[in-house]
C-alpha cells in the first residue's frame, strides 16, 4: 500500500484545525521535512511483509491492464516489488523507484532470487531521475497518491511516459475502508497543515483537474481491491497493521495509552465494518479507483 513516494497523513484538517485566524498568516508546508518524515515512516515496521498480503491483488490488476511483453515499464513508488516482479516475470521491461531505500535494497534482491531482470532505483515521484519520455507505461499502485504535492507527482509521470504510452493508477477511494482508515489515523494524530489528502486522488474530478492535461481517454472506474484476506479477525489486522504498516505504526507511537486504545478501536471498528468474510478472519473489501489514460 505503499509503497511510496511519500505519506501525508490523508485527511482533511477538521473544521477550524490548520487554520490561520484574522491577522495570522500561515506558513507555507516544510515539504523537505514532511517528506523527511514520511519516508522514515515508510521505512518503518515491515513493509515487505505487509505487501505479501497485497500482492494477489496487486497480480489480477497488473494482469488486467494488458501490458504488452517488452514495453518499458515504470512503477513509481513501488514499495517491495509487489508490481515490478511480477511484471518482469512476465516479459516487461520493468523498473521501480521508491522513497524507501530499505524497500528499494529487499526488491532488488528479491528479484535476484528470482532470476528475473528488473530495475529498481531510490527516487522521490515528484522528481523522477529519468529522461522525458524513457516509459511506454507508467504505473502506480497505492503508492504515488501518497506524495506530499500532486501537481507535480501528474507532471512528472506524464514527463517520462512516452507520447501515446499509458498511464495505470490503483488510488483509494475517500470514502472507502482505506479512506475511513486514515481518517481516523489524522483524527488521532493531526496532519499537518496545508497538506493535501491523498484521498482526493481517490475522487474522479480531481483526476481529471490534474491529469486531463496531459492525457487523453482517461478512463475512471471504482472497483474492490481485490483478494485482500488475512487469517485473523479485524483485531488482529489492526495489530497486524501496527506492526508491518508504516503510517500506522507511527501513529500508534505518537498517542498514550488511552490514545492507542481509542485507535484500535477506532481502527477495527472500520476493519469489521469492510469485512466480507464470516468466519472469524477477515476479507477486506477496499473501494479504488482504476485510472487509466493516453499519454496526448
């Protein structure tokens, strides 16, 4: 889920919180420093680990978006490999680049274990280190949705996709089990202000504010992520997460006893309430929203 570029804390502020008051200015965001932060909250916990239970998914995904063998492929904040892996398996020319270099260090050696030709390079996806045009598809999974300034996260992907090459998004949804989940993670430990929610790469106009530009046939549609199951009630996902997931894992550090009571409970109260499955484990069914458009 990754993976990524960088993880603001996705919620809104609340009504009033991040405000200036009359007579107050406030300060443009230390995008240096929240990103400092982010990726150490990314390198956090074990990442990898998390990414096993997404990678099933991640698989039918990639495997449905018809990537043609030999095409250049970037996945941008690609996390442990869960996309390019596969993808190299599959005949793809495939790179990865990521903010987390610990991540970047275990996919490499897992494709070497492997036996499969990848590239997986440190980077930031505001500031992608290749040439204009070197991709015939970009791709991101949960990852680049996570980067601190949008804008320039769609300039840059579409700088190094070739024209008439392709364009693939995983991005959660706000209203979906992920969105409700960094909600209550911002409800608990505050964003700071001015930073924009990941979330809203989740909504179809604000895709199309910032990509439309750039591409062409930009196809939008909401869909579950699919195979996301865990042999363990939404209690022990909620572990599972404070344990393996960055961002989670930091927030739960950040609060007091009482804090992290109020948090797990916060957090498996949306875990059960996206559960499919009735027998005592749990199948989480995340709304995402499928982005796939035209280099113009």
């Amino acid at each position: 889920m990754s993976n990524a570029a960088a993880t603001a804390r996705p919620a809104q502020p609340q009504s009033g919180e991040g405000k200036a008051t009359v007579g107050q200015t406030q300060a443009a965001p230390d995008f240096n420093a929240i990103k400092a932060k982010q990726k150490a909250a990314w390198m956090d916990g074990d990442y990898a680990k998390f990414a096993t239970y997404m990678e099933p998914g991640a698989r039918e995904i990639l495997a449905g978006w018809n990537i043609a063998r030999g095409q250049r492929l970037l996945d941008v904040a690609c996390g442990a490999g869960q996309n390019v892996i596969p993808a190299a398996h599959a005949g793809i020319e495939a790179t990865g680049i990521d903010i987390a270099s610990n991540l970047v260090a275990y996919a490499r050696k897992r494709a070497e274990r492997e036996g499969v030709v990848a590239r997986f390079d440190d980077g930031d996806a505001e500031q992608l280190p290749y040439a204009d045009g070197s991709f015939d598809v970009v791709i991101s999974v949960v990852g680049a949705i996570f980067a601190p300034q949008p804008e320039k996260v769609a300039a840059e992907v579409a700088r190094v996709c070739r024209g008439g090459g392709r364009l693939c998004m995983v991005n959660w949804t706000p209203t979906g089990l992920v969105g409700q989940m960094f909600k209550q993670l911002a409800a608990h430990v505050p964003p700071p202000p001015g930073i924009t929610s990941p979330m809203q790469w989740g909504d179809e106009g604000k895709v199309i504010e910032r990509l439309g530009s750039y591409f062409r046939d930009i196809r939008l549609t909401r869909r579950i992520y699919p195979l996301w199951r865990f042999a363990l009630p939404p209690s022990g996902v909620v572990n599972h997460f404070r344990t393996t997931y960055g961002p989670v894992k930091r927030a739960f550090e950040a609060l007091d006893a009482a804090g992290q009571r109020s948090l797990h409970a916060a957090l498996e109260s949306v875990y059960s309430a996206h559960n499919a499955a009735a027998d005592g484990s749990t199948e989480l069914k995340a709304e995402y929203l499928d982005v796939q458009g035209v280099r113009r």
